[in-house]
C-alpha cells in the first residue's frame, strides 16, 4: 500500500461523534483520514423548504432496509457531512447524573454506564462550548451539576411560550428555557449568524447558524494540512490481519470504484445502526459473528426513545416561530402518583399547514388544518426505551439493514402524555379562562410512511460499552475488546438511553474518547478556552 493511503488515525463519518473526534484530533500533526459517504448539503432554498424537508423527504437516504418481515423500511436518516446534526433540531442536553446508575423503570432495568456522570462532566462542559450552547443553569430540577456556566444565555421565549412558561409555573411545574446550539446574538441581531427562523428543527441551517458538526467540527479540522476529508466515500467493509486483532484494511467505494487506506487506529462513527451494521458485514474466520463481536451484542439493544409528537390545539392563536425554547423536567424520575420515570417533554419547531397535511392528525373539531397550524403548541415527547437483545440490526442476505424493534417501556410514555394533558388543561388565558385549551391531538410522526420504526434520529446503544467483554463490545475506552486498534465513537455505545436528546452526550464522549486518543498517540492533550477555541497545551502525555 503506498504511503499516500496510510494513517495514522481514520475516522468513518462526520456526524456528532466523529466530526467531534476529528475536530479533537486535527491540531495533532497525526495524519488523519476522514471517510463521509454523503457529500455536503447543498446550499439553496430548498434548505429551508418544508414541503422539499417534510413531504418530499429531498434530503433523506434513498437507501432501503427492511423490517423483520421483510418490508420495506425508508429510513429517516441523513449522509451528509455533519451527519445527522445537520438536520437535528440542536437541544443540546447533559443525561442527568442518575441515568449513569441503575434505574428501576416500570417497563425493567435501564442498566448503569461504566463511567460515571463525573467522568464525563468535564467533556460535558467542553462539548457545550464547542457546540455555543445557549441555556439557563439552576432552571431545571433535574439538573445535574456543572463545572461552568452556559457559554451563551438562553434563547428568550417568544409571548406565546412565556405565557406557556406562566402557565406552567402557576401549576407547580418547573418549565426551563431548553439548552440550544444556535448561534443566536439576541443582543446584537444587526451581527447574529441566527436569524431566529421557523425552519431549524429537521431542516439544515441555509446561513450556517447551527452549531453542527460539519460548520464547527470538519470544516475547521480541514484546514490543517494534516487532515485529509473524503466524501462520497462509502466504508464497505474492515479487514483484519492474519492474527485478527488489528483491522489493517479499511475498503472503500469511491465514484464505483474499491480502494482501500489503512490506519494505526481505526474509528468507526456511521451513526448506531451503520456502525453495527459494518462490523457485522466485517465478519471473517476470526470474528465469525462480526467484528468485535465474540460477546454477540452488536446490532443488538438497539435503542432510539419513545417519542410522541402532541399538539395542544388553544382557542388563542401560536404565532411564535422559534418554538424549541422551553422543557418540563419535573416527570422526569416520577411522580406522586406514578413512581417510574416518565422522561421529558420538550417542543419541535413550529408545525404549519404543509407539513400536518401530510401526517394527517385527527382534526380538532371547529379547526381546519390551517387553523390548527396557527392555534398550536407543538409538544415533542421523550420517554426513555429500555435496552433489550432483541431489539436489534442485522444484515440479510442480499446485504441490507433489517432493524427488529419491539417498543418497551409504553407505560412511562402513557403517563407522561397524560400528565401533560392534566398541566394543560390547568393553563389559563384571560379571554378563554380553561376553556381556552381544546386538547391534545397526536400527529404521525412520519410523514409518508407513517411507519415508527423509520423514526431512527436517535438511534443508539447497538455496540454498548463496559466493563466485561462478555457482555459488551467496547471498553470504557470506547476501544473494541477484541481488537487492539478499533474504537466507536457514535451513539453505539449508550448502554442505557436516558430520556434527553443524545447529542450532546455523543459529543462529549467523543471528546473523552479523543483524549485517550491522544495520549495513546504521545500527543500533548489540548485545553479548550471558555470560548470552545484550543488555547494552550495543557498536560503531556504519560508513556
Ligand atoms: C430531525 C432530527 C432532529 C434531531 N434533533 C436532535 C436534537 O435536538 N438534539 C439532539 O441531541 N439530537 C437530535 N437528533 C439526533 C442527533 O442528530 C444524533 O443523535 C446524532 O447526530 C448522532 O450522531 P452520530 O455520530 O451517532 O451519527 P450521525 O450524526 O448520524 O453521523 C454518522 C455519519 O456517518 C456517515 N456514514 C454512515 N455509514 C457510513 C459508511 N459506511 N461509510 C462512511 N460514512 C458513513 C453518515 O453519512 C453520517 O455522516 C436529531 C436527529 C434528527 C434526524
Ligand atoms: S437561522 Fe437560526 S433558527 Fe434558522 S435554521 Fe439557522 S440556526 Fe436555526
């Protein structure tokens, strides 16, 4: 192999965990390869188009896996560089310190993390200022505790939210202005990148205003000429040497064409089903089940939450248009009358006519579905889903992702709706009094194939870490336990999934992982300032 197609680290994908990593990695001086199979978002309109986003799904893969009977399965998922957070609606959340331990759900066990909260504080703190996330401290009940403060203020609610927030507080709750990266300027809008616009949840940022991984992560490591990025570079299979502890190979489609690179250290970052379903493909006479898979977990506890989007349909108009701003914790770990947790609620962007007419919700009687447009507060629910073995990817013969998903945990998600619907129907306005609020109406989350198993924005825990290689397939290093230079940084690793948004803990994990990194490299271990830039070295490495 010529010297130009060796590394000393490769990194398979751009998403929150490797485009972190390499963004981690980059000022090294190591040589460092990164393979994306997408190419850039294009940059036009169409970025901001909910029909071409919502309905016509432009920006989706066309790619095509199968359910456990063999149906078509049109995955909502997105090859980019960035990965997913190019799309992702950027509610940047630490899990809260208990979902590190053991916690009793009425649906099971969510099992406890190799690490705790505190090992990860720091990269916590990191990630947010890396990710310019902007958010209120001390809000939250369920908060855990942080090293510093946001590196941004919280993005201000606009009236109909803040009423809403009132609302709230009146009944006894604890709503909290949501953590966001966005990088929103409010006291100086002539000069902010954000212009505070209707089209961010689910959409990519036309003006490159979201904190996502391609704007702050692999657009910056590519500067150092020491970071090569190939896109539209599929990663089809990693080949191991004769002794089947080291992957030697990584092979490659390009432009119809196999080639294959090699590095010292390997990291594989598809996003947790891709993830799983390359070391599964990978499988050879050593690694007979996949590679890195003598425990036989990967592809296996695939989680991706419980979520429901509700719309609470008011007699007063929404016309907010950045509607993501505020949370309700206070469900969280339980209640009074239900003990188990319940998980979060939070908001999506704000749904208009366009977008409804295509999930179809029922209709509130009196209202069009213009009507319901304007009258509503678009509530996005999130209950935790337990990890179960057979909830799981694999590969079928033709090679496709077959995703088997039995939801668990329903209960939690029941009650959580159900205690949203008794806080709304204690809101009050001045001119409607109780009346005002006229119910909560589901809307199909997946808009064309209505099918929730094509929901996979927050896929995770299919190649779980920890401590015994007999029950997990990564180390607390993030290291493969079988291979000496395999890691995975994406959301493979969650051995449980809390209840928030997975982003951040993504990122911050890669942050940890590059740490490690690089003192296996023998390379200075690099501080972050306040303002997410690298300052200074701060510690040398120890042999
Ligand atoms: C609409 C939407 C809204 C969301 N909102 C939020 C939110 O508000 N907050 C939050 O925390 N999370 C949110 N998420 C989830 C969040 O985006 C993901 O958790 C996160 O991006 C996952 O990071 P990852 O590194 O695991 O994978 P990804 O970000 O998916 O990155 C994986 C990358 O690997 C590439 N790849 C895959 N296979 C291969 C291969 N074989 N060869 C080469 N490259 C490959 C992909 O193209 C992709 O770029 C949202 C997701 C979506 C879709
Ligand atoms: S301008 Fe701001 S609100 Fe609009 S998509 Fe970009 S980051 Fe989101």
């Amino acid at each position: 192999m010529s010297r130009d197609n060796q590394f000393d680290v490769i990194i398979i994908g751009t998403g929150a965990g490797g485009g972190t990593l390499a963004y981690h990695l980059a000022p090294s001086g190591k040589r460092i390869l990164i393979l994306e199979r997408g190419d850039y978002v294009p940059r036009e309109k169409d970025n901001w188009n909910p029909k071409a986003v919502n309905v016509d799904a432009k920006y989706n893969t066309k790619e095509l896996w199968r359910d456990l009977d063999g149906k078509e399965l049109h995955p909502h998922t997105n090859y980019y560089v960035g990965g997913n957070t190019k799309f992702y609606g950027a509610a940047l959340f630490r899990l809260r310190n208990k979902d590190f331990g053991e916690i009793r759900h009425h649906g099971g066990i969510s099992p406890s993390w190799p690490i705790s909260y505190d090992e990860l504080e720091p990269y916590y703190t990191r990630a947010e200022n890396l990710y310019q996330v902007h958010g209120n401290r001390g809000e939250d009940p369920t908060e855990p505790p942080a090293g510093k403060t946001y590196p941004w203020p919280a993005v201000n609610h606009e009236h109909r939210i803040q009423q809403l927030a009132d609302d709230f507080r009146a009944a006894g709750l604890n709503p909290f202005h949501t953590p966001l990266g966005v990088m929103l300027d409010e006291k100086n809008p002539r000069l902010s990148p954000c212009i505070r616009c209707n089209t961010c949840d689910g959409f990519p940022c036309l003006v490159h205003a979201k904190s996502d991984a391609q704007v702050l992560c692999i657009d910056p490591a590519v500067q150092y000429p020491n970071v090569t990025l190939l896109t539209n570079a599929l990663v089809k299979r990693l080949e191991t040497d004769s002794s089947g502890r080291e992957v030697r190979e990584v092979i490659v489609e390009r432009n119809g064409v196999l080639e294959s690179y090699s590095g010292s250290i390997v990291v594989v970052s598809c996003g947790a089903i891709n993830s799983a379903a390359l070391l599964l493909r990978s499988a050879n006479d050593k690694h007979p089940n996949g590679l890195a898979n003598s425990s036989d977990v990967v592809g296996r506890h695939y989680m991706g939450h419980t979520n429901s989007v509700l719309m609470a349909i008011s007699k007063c108009p929404n016309p907010t248009i950045f509607q993501k701003t505020l949370s309700v914790n206070d469900f969280y770990f339980g209640s009074k009358d239900f003990e188990y947790p319940m998980g979060h609620i939070s908001f999506v962007g704000k749904l208009d006519a366009i977008t409804l007419r295509a999930g179809a919700p029922a209709i509130a009687p009196g209202f069009t579905l213009e009507l319901m447009a304007k009258h509503s507060l678009d509530f996005w629910l999130t209950s935790e889903d337990l990890p179960d073995p057979n909830n799981r990817v694999t590969i079928n013969r033709e090679g496709e992702i077959v995703l088997t998903y039995t939801p668990n945990n329903l209960k939690a998600h029941d009650q959580l709706k159900a205690h949203l619907q008794r806080a709304m129907k204690q809101s009050t306005c001045s001119i409607h009094g109780h009346e005002c609020h006229q119910g909560l109406f589901a809307r199909s989350l997946y808009v064309g194939q209505r099918i929730p198993l094509a929901g996979v924005a927050h896929q995770n825990g299919t190649i779980r870490f920890g401590g015994d290689p007999k029950t997990s397939a990564l180390d607390v290093n993030c290291k493969a336990h079988d291979l000496d230079n395999l890691y995975v940084v994406d959301g493979s690793f969650f051995p449980s999934s809390g209840a928030v948004n997975p982003g951040l803990t993504i990122m911050a994990n890669a942050l940890r992982v590059g740490d490690h990194l690089l003192q296996r490299l023998r390379v200075p271990v690099v501080e972050y300032a306040a303002n997410g830039s690298k300052s200074s070295v701060a510690q040398t490495v120890m042999g």
